[in-house]
C-alpha cells in the first residue's frame, strides 16, 4: 500500500456489532480510508466513487451476498471483493470464488489477522493492475494513429479509414508504399488496436536475413538440426501466435521460400527444421513491401498464389511528398521530441524555413525529414531555424534535378544516365527497372554518341 493513495474500501455489514469490529480492525492501518453500508443496494448505489475493495457481508437483509457480487463486477471487474461470512460452506464460499470474489474469510477468531492480510494481498493485486492497464494505455497511445501516422491531408485520411477497417477482424493486411514511409507503424497500429494487442508484435525484415537462414528464422529448428543448432529455436511463426506477424520487404523473399510460405499460411501449421511434429499457429499476417508485387508476379520474381494469399486488405501509405501541409505538422512534432530527448529547450520553425520544407519532394521520405530537423535543431541560432539552416542532401542524383530547369526528356536523359553508371551500361538490367523498352535506351545512347561528335 502506498501513503500517497490510501485503499479506498467499502464495508458492507447490517450487523453493528461487526460493523464496530470492522471499524476497529481498519483503524489499525492509516493507510485504508472506510465507508460503511448497511445494505447492499446503497452499497451498489456508491459505487461510482470506485473503492478499491469492497467487504462483504454474505447474508444481508435486502441482497443475497452473490447478487451483490454480481453487480460489483458489473460495475469494475477491477473492485476486489472479499467475503466475510458467518457461514462456513465451502461449495458456497468456491461458487463466490469462481464468480469473482477474490477472498472468502468466515467470521471466527481469526477474522482480523486473515482480513488484514487478504486486504494487503488484494491492494497488491491493484497495484499490478492499474501497471498493466497504465502499460497497455500508454502502448495504445503510443500506437493511436493520431500519435504514430501524423497528419490531416486526404491522403493519410484514407489511410486511417483502412485501418480502421483492419482493426475489426483479422484479415490479412499488405501494406505498400515507398522507404520511409511508415510502413512498420501502421503494423503497429493495426495490432496494438486489435483484439490480439495483448499477445505479440512480431517483425521479420526479410531484406536483412540471409536466404539461407530465413527458414530456420521464420518456422525454428530443433536442436542438431544442422552445424551450430546447440538449442531448439521457436521460429518468428510460432512465436507471433495469437498475435501479429508483420514481414516487412516481402517482396525481396526468395521464390523457393515463397512456397514453404504459402503453404504456412494455408495449413496454418509448421514443423521445425530437423522436427517431425506440426505446429499448429494462429498469427495475424501483416506483410509490407516498397516493390509493386503484381509486376514482380508478371515477371516471374513473385508467386501469384502467395501473392492472392497476402492481398487481404491493402494499404498503400503516400509519399510524404504528396501529404501537403502534413509536411510542417509531422516535423513539429519531431522537433519537440528532438530538443526534449537533447535539452535544447523549444526550438521554432521560420516561415522562410516551413516554406522550404514544403517545396521539397523527400525521396527518403519520413526518415529523409526526421535527419533534416534533427541537423537544422542542432545547427540553427536564437533557437529559430530558419530557411538556411534546412540542408537537403539527397543521396541519389535523379532526386535532385527537378530543381533544375529541364524539359521533360532531358529529365529522361538524365534518368536513363543515372542508371546505367548504376548498373555498368548493362542495357537489359536499366529496362527492367526502369519499365522502359531497350530502344529507347539504345537511342538515348546513340543520342549521347552523336553530340560527342566534333
């Protein structure tokens, strides 16, 4: 118990002799504040205060002790009620206990020592609920879409509708959009929001496992499955059941594991490696690629089937170039959290600098912004940031020439140029990416060759 803040508890006893023992068996702890009740209706009727434990008489002139008890939880399942009886009826006192009471003490000569105890025992049990229900509050306003995908523009709007969506059932969800748009958030968001939000969070980034290793990573394997597996090892699947699985750049997934994981997804089940045993598992499936899987499906990188399996319901997350006025918004809020996490004390935005900030297309995205506040925080004077102390510095040469005076296919030449350095004039490679046909290369080539030409 704590002495910033007494257990409130209510005493429901008809009988004044008991009521003068009660008085005097809470008076031994200052730390308990006490209201009496003769009956349980005026009982019931206060218990809009919410006392943390109610004491209650079994046997009271208006209310059996059990309709009491059944109304207390109604109105908190979180009110600890503790029985004191003048019966001694074990089926009666465990039919209590199976509804909800969390203590049964029979008045006898023992009454006070047990009370008291079972009074500590029950404010603990407070204590350990109000940290958990404190914790799962602070995970959904961590992941409240309004906190973890900030803005008002039309486009995150919608967004917000689909996830809104997502939340009421346990479709699977693909979640597209560019590096740095968020994508892992709005996982986060979906499942702290679900149904599952009290079991796991599990996220798999496919890019950053070698190929070779990701079976063992997603499905487990038993111990002496193969060289160096010393232990058994519970796979990502198995791990997220019950709760969410997000595997984030799906799209970079080997064509061989594409199969082993379709069929997870179908069956529902996995064997570790090296196992013999199926493992039933029940994961919500949240995948998430930068890749446009349907051509990635056209040509042959990504299997159909599995593709149709993880469709569900799609989201796709804009461009922060696209968020207008987002823009400003989503880097206040990362200015304050910087300056607070640093001790810079508040720091403002010029309108010369929210003005730059907003003429800018962002190929990194959220990310691309969040170094860009941080450096301009850091850099600025009078704790203003103005328009000079906002630095882009795009790490890829196509991001930049839009700022330049360019007709539409210099911007082409420009790109087609970019990405032949890239990839070593590797003309097959380029079309590819580029979704362009090789003529078109081939004449840009022979464009470049005859302006070289004395």
């Amino acid at each position: 118990m704590d002495n910033d803040n007494p257990i409130r508890i209510y005493a429901v006893e008809d009988d004044p002799v008991y009521t003068r023992f009660l008085a005097y068996v809470f008076d031994l702890n200052p730390e308990i504040e006490v209201d009496f009740f003769t009956d349980g209706k005026s009982c019931i009727n206060a218990l809009h205060k919410l006392p943390d434990i109610v004491t209650l008489d079994y046997s009271l002139p208006d209310m059996s002790g059990d309709e009491v008890l059944k109304a207390i939880r109604q109105a908190d399942s979180n009110i600890q009620v503790i029985i004191v009886s003048g019966q001694e009826d074990i089926s009666t006192a465990v039919e209590l206990l199976k509804a909800g009471a969390y203590d049964y003490i029979p008045k006898d000569d023992n009454t006070k020592e047990r009370l008291l105890v079972s009074i500590v025992n029950a404010s603990k049990n407070i204590k350990l609920i109000n940290e958990l229900n404190t914790l799962k509050q602070e995970i959904s306003v961590k992941y409240d879409f309004s906190n973890s995908i900030l803005g008002s523009s039309p486009a995150i709007k919608e967004v917000f509708k689909l996830m809104e969506k997502a939340i009421k059932t346990n479709i699977t969800v693909s979640i597209t959009g560019e590096t740095g748009t968020g994508k892992e958030l709005v996982a986060k968001a979906v499942h702290y929001h679900s149904e599952r939000k009290k079991n796991k969070f599990v996220a798999v980034n496919i890019a950053a496992i070698p190929s070779e290793l990701l079976e063992s990573e997603l499905f487990g394997h038993e111990k002496g499955a193969f060289t160096g597996a010393i232990t058994r090892r519970i796979g990502k699947f198995e791990e997220a059941t019950d709760g969410t699985i997000f595997l984030d750049e799906i799209g970079e997934m080997d064509i061989n594991m594409q199969a082993k994981i379709l069929r997870v997804l179908q069956e529902k089940e996995i064997t570790r490696i090296g196992g013999n045993d199926t493992i039933k598992i029940n994961p919500r499936i949240v995948a998430a690629t930068h890749r446009n899987l349907a051509k990635e499906v056209e040509k042959g990188n990504f299997r159909e089937d599995l593709y149709y399996r993880l469709l569900g319901l799609p989201i796709h997350l804009p461009p922060l170039r696209e968020r207008g006025n987002d823009i400003i918004i989503i880097a206040l809020k990362m200015l304050a959290e910087f300056c607070k996490e640093n001790n810079l004390g508040p720091v403002e935005l010029s309108s010369a600098a929210k003005e730059k900030l907003l003429g800018y297309h962002y190929p990194g995205n959220v990310r691309e912004l969040k170094s860009i506040i941080e450096l301009g925080a850091v850099m600025c004077t009078d704790n203003v940031i103005t328009a000079d102390d906002i630095v882009f510095k795009s790490i890829r040469q196509e991001d930049n020439i839009t700022y330049e005076n360019l007709t539409l296919k210099e911007y082409e030449a420009r790109i087609i140029d970019y990405y032949l350095k890239k990839y070593n004039n590797n003309v097959l490679q380029v079309a590819d990416i580029l979704d362009i046909g090789k003529s078109t290369i081939y004449r840009h080539l022979k464009a470049r060759k005859d302006e070289r030409k004395p």
